[in-house]
C-alpha cells in the first residue's frame, strides 16, 4: 500500500515513464532521419525514421491514456493492459532492431 504521502504519485509516475519512452523514440527518429537526409537524397532508408515516430506518437497517445486512467477513481479493473503496452513493447523492441540494422548498413 501507499502511504498518504505518495498519493497520486503513481499515475505522476506512470506518465513520466510514458514521456520517457515516447521522447526515445521520436529521437530515435529524428537521428535517424538526419543521417539520412544529410546525404541530401530521399530514400526508403528513411522507413525507419518514419516508423520511429508513429512509435512515438503512439507512445505518447496510448500513455496519456493509461495516466488518465490511472487518476481515476475508483481505478478501472482490470487496471493491467491487455493489449496497448504488449504492443507498444514489441513495436519498441523491433525499432530498436530496425535501428540497428540501419546502422550497420
């Protein structure tokens, strides 16, 4: 349990991790994106950089949502996603890969 102190923090918390995550990402996109116009050409190198920021602007949506649902009271049962943050997670997962990948190449 919480104490009276830490009340509220949790969603606070939540959406921090959610800033975090989506920040990453559209960074991601925006290096990525750079090295890629720095040769002043339009390639399909630049998928990468797209995807990396649709990851972020779902990112940012879906933990908006989760904070917003989190303040609630009485918080929504189930309170655990299904299926936003698996996804999400797996979307982040592959990106990093993809980055990867353009790296290398």
């Amino acid at each position: 349990m919480s104490s009276p102190s830490d009340a509220g923090l949790q969603a606070e918390r939540t959406g921090l991790a959610w800033s975090r995550t989506s920040l990453g990402a559209a960074a991601n996109a925006a290096l990525l994106a750079e090295r890629e116009l720095s040769h002043l050409t339009v390639t399909v190198a630049l998928v990468p950089a797209a995807l990396a920021l649709l990851i972020a602007a779902a990112t940012a949506l879906y933990g908006r949502h989760r904070t917003v649902q989190i303040r609630r009271e009485p918080l929504p049962a189930p309170l655990a996603a299904s299926v936003g943050v698996p996804v999400l997670g797996v979307a982040i997962m592959l990106l990093a890969s993809l980055t990867g990948i353009a790296l290398i190449a």
